[in-house]
C-alpha cells in the first residue's frame, strides 16, 4: 500500500477503535503506526490489539508499526472529605505527607520527593494548570502556598513542577510491568514519558535486549534543557504538546516546537508532533480551521509524523480523523513540492549526496538496501520528495520503518548483491515497479547500498538507467 504522501500518521487505539475492522479500516485510510497508550487499558486488551494488528499485517503483506507508550511517573494529590474544594485566589492552602482527607486548608501530597525538590517562589500547578500555587516554605513534610488563581479542586488531580528537576526514577514499578510485557510482544517503540535528562534513556535501554527503538516524549522543561544529550542517546523523540503546555506558556509552544524540529533533524532522529490535532473531532466530523493550520505547520516544518490521540481512541469519528488528516499533509506536501526552486546545499554524506544525485537525474526512487533503522532514519532526514524504498531483511527493522518520513519499506529474507549489470537493473526495475513506484520503462532509480549492513550511512550509491 503506497501512500501518496511522505509525513506519517500515528493513530491511538481506544474503546471506540479496538477491533479489527476498525484498525484494518484505520490502516487502509492512512495509519501507519498504531499507539497503545498504557496509562488506559491493561495487558489483555493490548494484547488484543497487537494480536489484529499482526493480523491485518500479515493479511496485507504491509509493515503496520506498533508503538508501546508508557505511563510514567504520575504526580497527584490526595482525596478532600467534601470534594470539590473552592479555592480563592490570595489564600493560603497546605500540601503535606498527611494521609488524612483533605480539607479547605490543605490535602495530602503523597510523593516525598517532591519535599525533597521544590524551593521557595516555585509554582505548583494542579488540575492540568487550571489552579496555581505559589511555594512560600517547604519542610521535609509540608509545603505551604498561596494560591493564585481561583478555582475548584477535587479527588486526585494531577499536579505539575515546571521549574523543578524531580529525582525520581523514570519507571514506575507499572512501567516496567508494562515494558517486560510491550517487550515480550515484539513492540516496534517504547515511548518513554516524563523523560528530564539523557540518563532515563540509557537507564531504560539497559531493560531493553531487542530491537526495540526508544522515543523519548518530550513533555517537561528540564527536557528541552537537555535537548542536545536527550536527542544523542534516543532513537526519535515525540513533542507532547499537551503536557509540555501545562508546564510553559502557550506563546512558547510554537517556537519551541520549530526549535526540537530543527535540533532533531541536525541529529538525524525521527520526530513525532503529537497532543490536540484534531481535537474537535472527538466530537465533530470535521476539524477547525486552526486545527487544519496546525498539522499543515507541523508538516511544513518537517515533522516525520503527527498523531492522534483521543481523536481515534475514544472519539466519535476516528475513521474521518485519520481521513481529513491524511488529506491535510497531502496538500501541505504537494504546496511545499510546487514551491521548491532548489535544493539547498547538502554536506558530502553517502545520503545526501544520492538526494542530490537523483534531483539531477531527476530519478522517481531511491532504493535504499540495508538492516540499519539509524541509516534509513538519516537518508528520511533529509527530507527529499523522492520516495525511498527501503528494502531490508531484518523483521524489527522492517516494522520500525513505516514511521519515517517519505520511507516505504520492503521486505527480502535476503539482501541482494547489486551492481550495475544488466541482471541487477532488471531486479531492481521489478522491485520498484511492483512496489507501485515506477510506471513505464525507462524510469530512473538511485540505488544505496551497504558495506556493512548495519552501519549508520550508506557506502555506494549509483543510478539505474
């Protein structure tokens, strides 16, 4: 199944999209990873799932990647005897270790760490930021606030630390509950939330002993500090808006998002836009404006994938969610390919170097041989407008590739040899055609190919006549 654009589509499952039909109708209108979120469901649902999506694999002949998001440490308060707690902007108000319900005067806080972290004049944000408190003394057991806006608080609302660095481990005993069975599944990526330095990445590789790519979400402060270490260790990294705009001002998400695009780029590393999309649609057919304007941006910018979240999982219309968005990138590609008058310069890389060589011969593919994720992830990163048909022997590898940008994968249980003689022009003239991306004789193809299979960029390139 050959797309007709190059951005990829990640589709969360849910209630309203756990079944068969539905996955394979998702598949067939766009998707090309699906996400299992871990903060709902449980293990036998996922299961599930992962069970029809191999199916509708196998049934297609088609790589269909599976993404494991993981939970993460959750933050939040304790239960009041009367909920909801009116609470008045100026007012007083206590967090502590107490177990007791809590009251208008103050509620249970059950994370020491937090004691241990927060400082005079931060900002404890509850309720997704809908309340705000302003530290004003901190104990091994107490903080006491002011709050600065009004607003109701109820039962176990989450609670946020945008300025502050929170020592605590980057797996819950959930979590890796979670990962041991994600792992045991053949996942494709484990997202990893909450992630604040380079470190939780290499903690977390040290539990993974397969093929399994990391993507770290970026969705704290203390990340976009650590973007350059964050983006040298992980395998792609996703910008989660949503909790990522409850610990920054709204001004700074667009700038900010431009920023992690261009720096993951400079590190060859895939990128997913993700959170609010198409947020209307979880109720409505067809998204807002705004909302259109916002995954075209992420496209123009050079995303290799944007998502859906509540919009396929439990919304009412997912079908025409990953429809209108498929739609949406199409035409954002088809604006950025009628603009372009040049390329711009490209450093004498392998990868590079083919991008250009198939703009001069004006090629309709590259072929791209190899069982290195990092190789194909650096020639996606380029962001040419030529398809790249990715052929490869590794089944990880095959599955992890149809989250990059303008990558469409193919499988061989071997790597063919191939050179420029006349028998290999005619393998790789049918592998192209057959593929859907060649249309007549006389077609040119840029071919890659490896020394080592696994190496990081490409050794030799040539052109099929």
């Amino acid at each position: 199944m050959h797309r007709n654009r190059h951005t990829k589509i990640v589709a969360t499952l849910g209630p309203a999209s756990s079944s068969i039909d539905i996955i394979s109708t998702l598949f067939e209108r766009g998707v090309d990873v699906f996400r299992l979120n871990f903060s709902h469901g449980n293990h036998e649902t996922h299961a599930q799932n992962i069970h029809w999506i191999r199916q509708i694999e196998k049934n297609l002949n088609k790589p269909i990647s599976i993404l494991a998001d993981l939970q993460g440490p959750k933050l939040r308060v304790g239960k009041f005897s009367s909920p909801p707690i009116n609470i008045t902007a100026g007012q007083k108000f206590i967090f502590d270790l107490n177990p007791e319900e809590g009251n208008q005067e103050r509620v249970q806080l059950p994370h020491p760490e937090i004691f241990q972290a927060a400082k005079k004049g931060d900002e404890l944000l509850v309720d997704d930021g809908k309340l705000a408190f302003r530290v004003d003394h901190v104990d091994h057991s107490t903080i006491k606030t002011t709050a600065l806006v009004s607003g109701p608080i109820s039962n176990n609302k989450g609670l946020n630390l945008p300025s502050t660095h929170l020592p605590i481990d980057i797996l819950t005993e959930k979590d890796k509950a979670d990962l041991e069975f994600a792992l045991s599944k053949n996942v494709d990526f484990i997202a990893l939330s909450f992630v604040q330095t380079s470190d939780d990445i290499i903690q977390t590789r040290k539990r993974i002993h397969t093929n399994t790519k990391i993507i770290a979400k970026l969705e704290k402060p203390q990340a976009i500090q650590n973007l350059t270490a964050i983006l040298n260790e992980t395998d792609a990294v996703m910008i989660a808006r949503g909790d990522l705009g409850v610990e920054l001002p709204p001004e700074q998400l667009p700038p900010l998002q431009r920023k992690i695009l261009r720096e993951a780029k400079k590190h060859k590393k895939p990128v997913i836009v993700a959170t609010q999309m198409l947020e209307s649609m979880i109720n409505t057919p067809k998204p807002t404006r705004a909302e259109a304007s916002d995954v075209a941006t992420a496209v123009y910018l050079g995303t290799d994938a944007v998502m859906l979240s509540a919009e396929s999982a439990s919304g009412a219309y997912p079908k025409e969610a990953v429809e209108i968005m498929d739609r949406i990138i199409f035409h954002a590609e088809q604006d950025i390919l009628s603009s372009k008058t040049n390329m711009a310069p490209l450093a004498a890389k392998v990868s590079n170097a083919a991008v250009l060589l198939a703009h001069e011969h004006n090629a309709k593919v590259i072929l791209a041989i190899s069982n290195s994720f990092h190789a194909f992830a650096y020639l996606s990163s380029i962001k040419t407008h030529i398809p790249v048909l990715a052929l490869t022997s590794d089944m990880s590898v095959y599955r992890q590739l149809p989250l990059l940008y303008g990558v469409f994968p193919l499988f061989n249980l071997s790597l063919p040899k191939v050179n420029n003689s006349l028998e290999d022009k005619a393998l790789i003239h049918s592998l192209t055609t057959e593929a859907g991306m060649l249309t007549h004789n006389g077609q040119r193809v840029v071919v890659l190919t490896q020394n080592s299979l696994d190496s990081a960029d490409f050794s030799g390139m040539w052109v099929c006549e």
